[in-house]
C-alpha cells in the first residue's frame, strides 16, 4: 500500500501539524523553489506576483508609455539588459536576497529591498500606497505557483515527515 | 495546534497545507481529496482506491477505538 494507505490507516490526532508545516517551509528545496518563481516570474514579465505591471515614477512623468525612464533605459541598453519591462534585477542583489522566514505559524517570504542608499520602493510610489503594499505585491508567489508549491512539494514533504512518525 | 496560520501575510486553515488532514474525521487522505484542494477534477480512475482507502481507514478507526 502507498503513503496515502499508510496514512489513511494510522490515529495521527496527536501530531502537531504546526511543527510540520515549520519543518516543511525551513526545507531548501521549498525555498528555493518559492523564489526563484518569484525572481524568474518577475523577471519575464515585468509583473508582480499579484498582477501589478511595474513602471517607475520618472517613466510614468515622462508620460511615454515605458516601463523605465528614457536615461535608465540608456543604462540597461548598455549593459545588455531588457529595456521593455521592469525586471529589479540589476546586479542580481535583489534577488539573492530573499528567503523564507519560517515559525510554526507562519512563514514569510522577506528581502532586502534596500539599494544604495535608496529603498526601491522609492521609484513606484506612483503605484503603490506604502512600502507594504509594494513589498507584498512583489515578493507574492502567483497563485498558479502557489498550487505547484502544494501539490509537487508540500505534499512531499508532509508524507514524508507523517511516513517518518509512522515508522518511529 | 493552532488551525490558523499565515503564509506569505494571508491567514489560511492548516489543512489548507495538509490536505484536509487536519479536518478529517475518519484520518484519510485521499488522492480526490487533494486534487479537489488543488483545483483539479475529482479523477474518477483512483475513485476506487480512495473509497478503498477510505474503508481501511475508517475500519483501523474502529479497531483503535475497541
């Protein structure tokens, strides 16, 4: 019989599932997987995990209907990198920067979204009512992603830690 | 256990996370049952197994509970 089998036929009441779900988003693997979805998704399309397609505040001044400013976009051309959407990857700080912040009721994806000197919050005040908003915006695992975080890894992982119960 | 938790600021029901474990009263965790939870059609191929699944659970239930 398979891990459903053998789960379905144990009392498992006294499990504390919050310890689980700790242990379960502490794993690397389910990290990893949560931001780099995050950084890849935004880096494509230029959108937030909620939907926002992001502008800065200079280019929407500008009033041309691109995502940067004519100056940055000078900027990006030089350094090869894409003019046609917002991608906050530029050295690749950003990205590396974030992590999963676990307990047993909770688990917060964080980042570092300082640059410079400068929060980069600063350039999409435009868009946006506070750094929360922002920060929340961005750092959103899209809900398509958040189903394949269910059902390719949280599920995984809590068979295997109910399997290791089982077989202590 | 606290049922409540958060995952990225959003509040959800643990089981949310455990696949109706948590709700479950007879302790089964059936494949339907967690396609349902991801948003896919109940499959009528592993029908079968889960309503076997079922029934073997809900007879060690039993016998735990003799």
């Amino acid at each position: 019989m398979g891990a459903f089998g053998q789960i379905a036929n144990e009392n498992y009441s006294n499990i504390d599932l919050n310890k689980i779900f700790k242990k379960i988003f502490s794993k690397e693997d389910i990290e990893k997987y949560i931001i780099e979805s995050i950084a890849m998704d935004l880096y494509y399309s230029g959108t937030t995990g909620n939907g926002k397609l992001l502008q800065t505040d200079t280019a929407k001044e500008q009033g041309l209907g691109l995502p940067y400013s004519k100056k940055t976009i000078l900027f990006k051309e030089d350094k090869n990198q894409p003019t046609n959407r917002v991608t906050l990857r530029d050295t690749g700080e950003f990205d590396y920067s974030m992590y999963v912040d676990a307990g047993n009721l909770f688990a917060d994806i964080k980042a570092d979204f300082e640059k410079n000197g400068s929060n980069i919050y600063d350039n999409f005040k435009h868009m946006f009512k506070s750094f929360s908003d922002f920060e929340n915006s961005v750092l959103t695992l899209r809900k398509n992603r958040f189903l394949v975080l269910l059902s390719d890894y949280v599920i995984i992982s809590l068979q295997k830690e109910l399997i290791k119960i089982h077989t202590k | 256990m606290k049922e409540i938790i958060s995952f990225n600021g959003i509040l959800y029901h643990i089981s949310d996370f455990t696949f109706d474990f948590a709700k479950s009263k007879d302790n089964t965790m059936t494949k339907n049952r967690y396609n349902n939870i991801i948003g896919k059609k109940p499959n009528k191929a592993v029908e079968k197994e889960d309503k076997e699944t079922v029934e073997n659970g809900k007879k060690a239930t039993k016998k735990k509970g003799k």
